[in-house]
C-alpha cells in the first residue's frame, strides 16, 4: 500500500467514526448513558478486565497449536505478547499495518516463514476466530426473542441450518485453500470458543452490574454480532461500529440500547487499557508452558 493510499485509508477510517459518533450522538439518551457510567463498580471492572485478558492467553495457545502444525515451537509468554501487540495496533493506529498486518510481520521476520505460509497462517488464525463468532450468534439466535413476527420454530431451523453450512464451508476452507487437518481446525475451534465466550463475560458482567434484571441471552447475540461486524477493518479498534450495531440490534431485539452502548464503551477502554501489555518492560509474561 502507497503512503498516499494509506493517507486516505486512515481519513476515511476517521471520517466513518465520526459519522457513526454523530448518529449515535443524535439517537442516545447520554444523560441515562452518564448515569449507567456512574453505577459500576471497581470490582465488576476488574472481574471484566480479568476474563478479557484471559482471551488473550486462549489466543496464545490456539497461535501455539498453528505454529506447532508449522513445525515451529514457541512459548506461549512469547504468543501471547505478540498478540498483546496486534491488539495495540488495531487500537491505536488507524490505518496502516494493523494488529492481522503485524502479525503476519512477526510470522515472516520472527519465524523466517515463507510469505504464502505466514498468509495462510494469518488466514487460519482469523478464520477459526470468524468461525466461533458465527457459531455463537446462532446458536443464541436460536433462544431470544425478537419483535419481528417469526415463528420460532423456524428461527432455530434457520439456526441449524446456519451452524451446518458454517462447519462445512469452514472444513472445506481450511482443507482445500489452508492445508489444515481436521485435528488441527477443530482443536483451533475449541480455542476460539474460549476467547470469544471469556469476552462476552467481560461484557455481562458490567451490563449486570448496572443491571442485573436483563435478558443475558438478549445482550449476548448482539454482542457476538457486533464482534463480526467490528473484524471489518473499516474503524480503529471497532470504535463506533460496535456501537451502531447494538442500536440497531436494539430495534429488533429487547434489549436497552443505552445500556448496550454504556457497557461497549466500558468494554472498549478496558481493550485499550489491556493493549498496552504490548509495551515492552509493562510487564514481565511468566512462561505458561
């Protein structure tokens, strides 16, 4: 990419921020917004940042198992630095190499790996990750309830369905275009589940600690799906598109779109507070392996 293309890749990142802070500004009620800010607690805020850090060590050991598929051995301190990294430029860089752009990098310069390996790898990395998110969002899909007059019967067998396609083209995927074994995707599957339900607890708990009288199950969905909206590298860190994700959800689901935003928000800055493990000498990573 030319610095000119990369110029105007971060104006428009910053312009679709801007947009999506505008409309959230004219939609939202701040003031409800301030006073849900005001009631968390210090202990539910580091219970929340505890489990999103916990992501990050399930992200390490499912990198370990695509390394070691590699035949490259590392240590999951090392892993999970790297991915402490990534998230630090995909949260305060808004254009250029980004936290995928890194790591593929790291995999090229760190591990001498061929490009079109180290791409595929990225690929996989993301893959399984896209892969668990979707899972998720149907299988929760397929226990709210919604506004629009669907029977729910066929909500759960659009669900099915969904997760049926979603594993094959997944196993055909990363058979025909990544080379993995089923071994190694399923096993990559497991881990990702890990990292993404350890991120929707971090969210729960401070949605129930402003208010523990909610549909969960409700919260979850649009959580997870706007974890598939935000992997769209069109934002920094996802600012902004999380957001408009939960109001919008809000119109068809029963859920309180102030206090969705208000937990997002608190969800973002504990991201960008654990980001800056990336900085070399903040912390020392004991070895886990």
């Amino acid at each position: 990419m030319t610095l000119n293309k990369k110029k105007v890749f971060i104006i428009l990142k910053l312009l679709l921020i801007s947009v999506a802070g505008y409309y959230l500004y004219t939609k939202l009620d701040w003031k409800e917004i301030t006073l849900y800010l005001n009631k968390i607690s210090f202990i539910n805020l580091f219970i929340s940042f505890v489990f999103l850090n916990l992501s990050y060590v399930f992200s390490a050991y499912r990198l370990k198992g695509y390394l070691k598929f590699r035949n490259i051995k590392e240590k999951i301190s090392k892993l999970l630095l790297l991915g402490y990294k990534c998230s630090f430029f995909s949260n305060f860089l808004p254009g250029g190499i980004g936290g995928e752009g890194f790591k593929l990098y790291s995999f090229i310069n760190t591990y001498k790996l061929p490009s079109k390996t180290a791409i595929k790898l990225v690929f996989s990395d993301r893959g399984s990750g896209m892969l668990s998110l979707a899972f998720l969002v149907l299988l929760f899909l397929s226990f709210i309830n919604i506004k629009l007059k669907i029977p729910q019967n066929l909500i759960i067998l659009m669900s099915c369905v969904g997760l049926i396609i979603n594993v094959i083209l997944y196993r055909i995927i990363t058979f025909k275009l990544l080379d993995e074994t089923t071994n190694i995707s399923f096993r990559s599957f497991f881990y990702s589940l890990l990292v993404q339900l350890c991120c929707g607890i971090a969210f729960i708990v401070i949605l129930l600690d402003i208010n523990p009288n909610i549909d969960i199950k409700s919260y979850m969905f649009a959580f997870f799906l706007s974890s598939v909206m935000i992997i769209i590298p069109v934002s920094v860190g996802g600012l902004g598109i999380r957001e408009v994700t939960f109001y919008i959800t809000s119109k068809y689901l029963y859920i309180d779109s102030e206090l969705a935003i208000t937990a997002s928000i608190i969800f973002y800055i504990i991201s960008l507070i654990s980001s800056l493990f990336a900085i070399q000498g903040v912390i020392k990573v004991k070895d886990l392996n």
